[in-house]
C-alpha cells in the first residue's frame, strides 16, 4: 500500500508538473502573440504617415508627443475617440497616434475644400 501511494503521489505531481509546463506555455504564446499584435500596430501607426499627406516634421511632432504620453493620458485619450484603451502602452500609442493621423488628415482635407468652396 505504502508503494502505491508513493506512486500515487508522484503520478500527481508529475500531472501538476505536466499542467504547469502546459499553461507556461499557452502564456508564452499569448505573450508572443500580443508582442505580435504590438508590432503589427506599429507597422500601421508607422506606415499610415506615408499616406497621410503629412510631412515628415509633423509626423515625427505628433509620434513624439503620443510617446510622451503616459498610460491614463494615452486610455484617456483613445476614450474620448471612443477607441480601445485596453493593452500595453506601444499597442496604445500605435492607436492613438493612427487616430491623430486621420484627424490631421481630415482636418487638412477639410481646408482645403473650404478655400475651394470660397469663391462661387
């Protein structure tokens, strides 16, 4: 009996072990994944200003001031844009500052159709 439970006993932490290497590994996959996510957001943030028609002095004005941003400014201001504030800070950033770029975007478009607007 006393051989039994030993085994027993080991064939349950062998299990435990089993399942505790099992959800390290989901998790590292979960991280690698957001890092991903993270990155994928960036390329976005990044590449959307070569579309934007901003140049390159205000692009790198508005990716220095979403950096300088910290965590409840960043979610606050994605709240205010009723975007997704949830995730760590680049993710938060990449968003943020896609959305600055498509309101700079629209702003310029927005005046310059006003000029044209102005003459009839």
């Amino acid at each position: 009996k006393k051989r039994f439970k030993a085994a027993q006993a080991a064939a349950q932490k062998a299990a435990a072990a089993a399942a505790a290497a099992e959800a390290a590994e989901r998790a590292a996959e979960a991280a690698a994944e957001e890092e991903e996510e993270d990155a994928s957001a960036e390329g976005r943030a990044s590449t959307s200003g070569d579309e934007s028609g901003l140049d390159e002095a205000e692009m790198e004005e508005l990716s220095a001031e979403v950096e300088a941003m910290n965590m409840g400014a960043l979610r606050s201001a994605l709240a205010e844009r009723g975007l997704d504030k949830s995730g760590k800070k680049p993710a938060l950033a990449a968003r943020l500052l896609e959305a600055r770029v498509r309101e700079e975007r629209a702003a310029a478009a927005d005046g310059s159709s006003d000029e044209g607007a102005g003459g009839a």
